[in-house]
C-alpha cells in the first residue's frame, strides 16, 4: 500500500520519498504536481480540490505502492487515508529555510521571497495552509502508523529507520 511523506517545506519530503520510492522499486508522487498546474512561473496556479482529489486517486490505483511526497492536508477521506503508514519529518526552521534559500536559486537562479516567507510561518502556525499545528493535528486524526522522524538526519539514516516498520519496507 502507498506511503505518505509529510512535512514543512525544505524538511526533506521529496528527497526521502525518493530514496524510499527507490528502495521500494515503486514510484514517487509528487503532491505539489498534482495539487499544482504546470505554469511559468511555477506554483502560481492551483487545481480545484474535486480535480486534485480525481488524480491523486487515479495515481494510487495505478500505483498502489507509490510513495507520496508532500501534503495532502484537506484533500478528502479517500485520499488523506489512503496510506498504509505516513511519515512525518520535522526540521528546524533555520536548516529549512537554508535549504530553500539554496533549492530556489539552483532552481531558478533566485530566491522567492514571498515564498520564504511563508515558509518562515511553519512553526508559528501563521501562513495560510501548512503550519506544524496544523500538520500535527491532521496526523493524529489518521487511522493508518504514523511515524515522526525528526532533526537533519541523513537520508540514509531515515531510511534505516524506516526499514524497522514493515510498512515502510
């Protein structure tokens, strides 16, 4: 069954669901190409929720092992509980917020501001959709294993932990 692997911006989510994907021989998912349309500049122009939820669900059925990155906060019964576990990473602010600073300008040649920004408000609980109170009050309404993995771990190390939960393997 599918893997969620959840948290703030720059905590890491793509980059463990990659290596998590892999280890599993399935495919990674990207939240934000879904929740996202594709535009330049990127991110500016969002899916409604019904065409989200309809593709989200086309991608676990055709990939029921997949390994999803990001948040599906939000996004209905059938997708929020869709996971046979969920992964939470929690990173400091200062090491988000640096990672972003160096993903956007290896990206895109600059820095977002508004963006860091909003990211900045993770922990406060203030920007509008993700925020750490937030998060932690939507896992705890999950009916699948929840598993926090917090701190700047190796990628590697995360994944060794993650071997101990046979629904992670």
């Amino acid at each position: 069954m599918a893997v969620l692997i959840t948290g703030a911006a720059g905590s890491g989510t793509s980059t463990l669901a990659r290596a998590l994907a892999d280890r599993r021989g399935t495919v990674r998912v990207e939240a934000d190409d879904i929740y996202w349309y594709a535009t330049v500049p990127p991110f500016t122009t969002k899916r409604p929720a019904a065409e989200r939820q309809l593709l989200m669900a086309a991608r676990l059925r055709a990939d029921p092992n997949a390994v999803v990155a990001g948040s599906v906060m939000g996004w209905g019964d059938e997708i929020e509980n869709a996971f046979a576990a969920i992964v939470f990473v929690y990173v400091d602010r200062r090491t988000r917020l640096a990672r972003l600073r160096q993903r956007e300008q290896a990206r895109y040649g600059r820095v977002n501001r508004a963006f860091l920004a909003w990211a900045a408000r993770y922990d406060a609980g203030t920007a509008p959709g993700r925020s750490l109170s937030r998060h932690r009050a939507w896992l705890a309404a999950r009916t699948c294993p929840v598993v926090e993995l917090s701190g700047a771990m190796r990628v590697a190390e995360q994944c060794e932990t993650l071997a101990r939960y046979a629904a992670l393997r």
